[in-house]
C-alpha cells in the first residue's frame, strides 16, 4: 500500500484518523501500531511475522545491554543486535545479487552454477534496518533510555507514516514522543497542509515525469536521438525528486497529525551549488545516518592523512549506493558522487563557489543528472549507450514530447529551483518553518490544500501509471 493509492487514500487514511482520534490518550499508541501492521501486513502478509518477530527479539536484546555494567557484555549484545538486524538486510536484500555473481563466476570458469531459489525482497527493509539500528547504537551510546515496553518499540520501528521509505527518523529524537507527546491543533493543520502538498508533488508531477521516463528509458535505446534522450534524463531527474520528496512531505505530515516531529528529508536540492552541497539537501536523514554512524566512527575527516579521508569517503558512497539497490550500476553511482565529494575537497567546490551562481548551478545539476543515468540503468552497456546518445548531436534533436508532460514540466522546473531566489527563499521559510499562521493565512493553505487533494485523487482513480521509486529500497 502506498499512501497515493486509491484504497489508502479513500478507505485506510479516513478510518484511521477517525478512530485515532476518537480514542483516549493511553489508546493512540496502539491505534497506530495496529494500523502500520495492517498497512504492511497488505503489502506483504508473508513477512509481517519476522518483522514483528526479530523486533520483538531485538528489544530484549537491547534492554538486556542497557541493564548491564559489564562493558564487555554490552559490546556483545550490542553486536547481537547488530548482526540480527542486518543479518535481515543482507539476507533479504543482497543473497540474491551475491550467488547471481557468483554463478556468474562460477559458468566463466565452466563450473555448475549454484542451486538458488530466489528470495523475494520484503518492501521497506532497509528503513527498517536504518531504525533498528539508531535504536541499538543510541541505547548504547547512552543518547537516550530504552523503550519501556515492547508495544512502544514495535510502533517505533513499523509506524505506518515512514516505514515503507523513511525518512530515517533516529529513535533519540521521537523517543520522548512515542511515550508522551502532546497534539496541538496548528500541528494538525500544518500537517494536513503538508500531506496534501506532498500528495500533489507524487501524483500531479511526479507521476507525469515518471511516464515520459518510463516510456523513454524502457524503449530502444539504439533508436533515441539526444533530444529524446535528454528529454528521458529530464524526466527521470524530476519524477525521482518530486516522488520521493512528495511521500517525505507526506510521512511528515502524517507525523504532524499524530503529534510527531519527524525530521526534514529534503532542502531545493537541485539548487546546490556542488555536489557536497546538493547532499547536505537530498535525503538528509540518509546523510546524517551514514555520517554519524559510518562516516565518523571510520574516522571522518579527523585523520592523520587526506588520503584516508578520501578513503573514507569512498567507503561510504559505495556502501551508500549498494544501499539502494543490489546491483552494480547502484554501486557505480555511489562511487561517482564518492568521486565528486573528493573533488570538492580538492579544489571543485571552491571553483564552483567563484563561479556566477546560476552557472554554478546549473553545472551541478547536470552532474547530478548524468549520475541519475547510471542509476536509472542497471546494465552497464545501456549506461555507456544512453550517455553516447545524450552527446550525438549529430542524431537530431527532435522531440514529440504531450502538451500535458510540458505542462507539467514547467511546474517541476519552478518548484525545483525557486528556492534560489530571495522570494522563494522567504516562501519556503514561510511555510517550512513557521511555527503559527495567521487566522487568513490558514484560509488560504487550506483551501490551497482540499484544491489539490480534489485533484490528486481525481488523478489516482483515473490513471492506472502510479509507480513508487523507493518501494525496492
């Protein structure tokens, strides 16, 4: 179930919030736990039970860590949970990119490929995995107290809102919330405000982005000319955006509604200046998870030599990109922009810095785009084909794409890159960050808000193209 569907958005979300509502205070915690089984347990019956299972295993293990003194016994259990959590991940996500490589191996070396029954990848593992661990690791470090009872530890990790793609929300920042929190009305408004503008982003532009680049990237590739296929990066680069961002902005709102201030996961990103820049604004709790508890504990850039800075960076781009998806081009990708976080360092990020700030701009976002490429191909022949297509010139530059993805085109590109004006700036702030509006300014974002919840679900119940990017992360 995702939350731009017809079922979610006209049966599940209305029930839910009727009935959290209607209950008393000591009640909600369980509504919403039994909500986010249901809404995971419609989209795969079959793993619910190891979900609920190795989370219900997983809280005792870290009790049991923080109930001790023995250091030593903590820095096992610690490491049982560990190995527990992404044990799943890698069994789940990765064994079958694993023995596919090593049949691979194995048939170049004329060896019988290994015997294999494929396992089917359980949606949202690894912001499931991402939770688990912040829990383990914080209780460790003595952030913040474990969890008193176990209801409370299975709401943290499969609440509905952000477990099928985040953001990551770290468990020391909603821990005081989950166990007592305290639901104020412009909360509630704000957040419904955010739903719907997320909503809108997902369905209105997304979606048209996602069918250009579907239909381009899926065609032959032999055939496009470089209009055609810098029309199907263009697309691709803002259908992810826009998708992702979209069910972020939802996830928080939902948040909101419920009492919950979950982090932001996205900042104009395609406004940055370089690539250092852009990932400090795209998936920021991703940054932030891979920074604090890789990034850091390799070292960080408190070490005795550039060289194992650099090292560091590399290491966790590529387990960045291998996060993503088990596949090689998903690995590249981490790599590139590993690459290019090197060259920041070195001397790219100060020229950028010097150029006029359009350019500079400009500059990064096609380097974010031509990374998009390889991440949108998995097969490193397609990859090397659609980059010799985007510079054929000679191929023709002619183009047919509808009336209605210009349209929407138009949307994506002011929306993506108003933020670098003064005024969009100002607007940004105004809604993003305003703690309380104005009696007519919440006239105006709600009647803003049921115009596009009209459409949006007009759009969903119309149209059978719907597809969610991050569902296989």
């Amino acid at each position: 179930m995702v939350f731009s569907s017809t079922f979610f958005l006209l049966y599940f979300l209305p029930v839910f919030l009727l009935i959290y509502h209607l209950v008393g205070r000591s009640w909600k915690n369980w509504v919403i736990l039994a909500a986010s089984i249901f809404f995971y347990s419609w989209g795969a019956p079959k793993f619910i039970f190891v979900i609920i299972a190795s989370t219900i295993i997983d809280f005792f293990i870290v009790r049991k860590m923080h109930e001790s003194n023995d250091e030593k016994k903590r820095r096992q259990l610690l490491a049982l949970s560990l190995i527990l959590n992404l044990g799943l991940l890698l069994y789940f996500k990765y064994a079958n990119f694993f023995v596919e490589n090593v049949n691979t191996l194995l048939s170049s070396l004329g060896i019988s490929p290994m015997r294999w029954l494929e396992v089917a990848l359980p949606i949202g593992i690894s912001f499931y995995t991402f939770q688990t661990l912040t829990y383990a690791v914080d209780v460790y470090r003595k952030v913040h107290a474990p969890l008193k009872k176990v209801s409370d530890y299975l709401l943290y990790i499969m609440s509905f809102p952000q477990m099928i793609a985040g953001p990551i929300v770290r468990f020391s920042a909603v821990a005081d919330e989950i166990e007592s929190r305290t639901e104020r009305v412009e909360d509630k408004l704000l957040g419904a405000y955010r739903f719907a503008i997320g909503l809108a982003k997902k369905v209105i532009i997304a979606n048209a982005m996602g069918e250009q680049a579907d239909y381009i990237f899926s065609s032959d590739l032999n055939d496009i000319n470089a209009g055609i296929a810098w029309v199907g990066i263009l697309a691709y680069t803002f259908q992810i955006y826009f998708d992702f961002s979209g069910y972020s902005d939802m996830a928080i709102g939902l948040g909101k509604i419920m009492g919950f201030h979950f982090p932001e996961n996205f900042n104009s990103p395609y406004i940055s200046r370089s690539i250092t820049e852009f990932w400090r604004r795209w998936h920021i709790t991703l940054g932030g998870f891979m920074r604090d508890y890789l990034y850091i504990p390799l070292g960080g850039n408190k070490v005795s030599t550039k060289g194992k800075l650099y090292r560091n960076l590399i290491i966790v781009f590529l387990l960045s990109g291998l996060w993503h998806g088990a596949s090689w081009n998903f690995i590249l990708w981490g790599a590139y922009h590993g690459t290019f976080l090197i060259l920041d360092r070195l001397f790219l990020a100060r020229f950028m810095e010097r150029l006029w700030q359009p350019i500079s701009i400009l500059l990064t976002f096609l380097f974010v785009m031509f990374g998009w490429v390889i991440f949108r191909l998995e097969s490193l022949q397609e990859i090397g084909l659609y980059f010799s297509k985007l510079f054929d010139f000679r191929s023709g530059w002619y183009c047919r794409p509808t009336v209605d993805f210009k349209f929407v085109l138009y949307f994506a590109i002011f929306f993506s890159f108003i933020g670098a004006t003064r005024m969009g700036a100002q607007l940004t702030a105004w809604f993003f960050e305003s703690k309380q509006h104005r009696f007519s300014s919440h006239l105006f974002l709600t009647a803003m808000s049921v115009g596009l919840l009209i459409v949006s679900v007009a759009i969903v119940t119309a149209s059978d193209f719907n597809p969610f990017i991050y569902f296989r992360f």
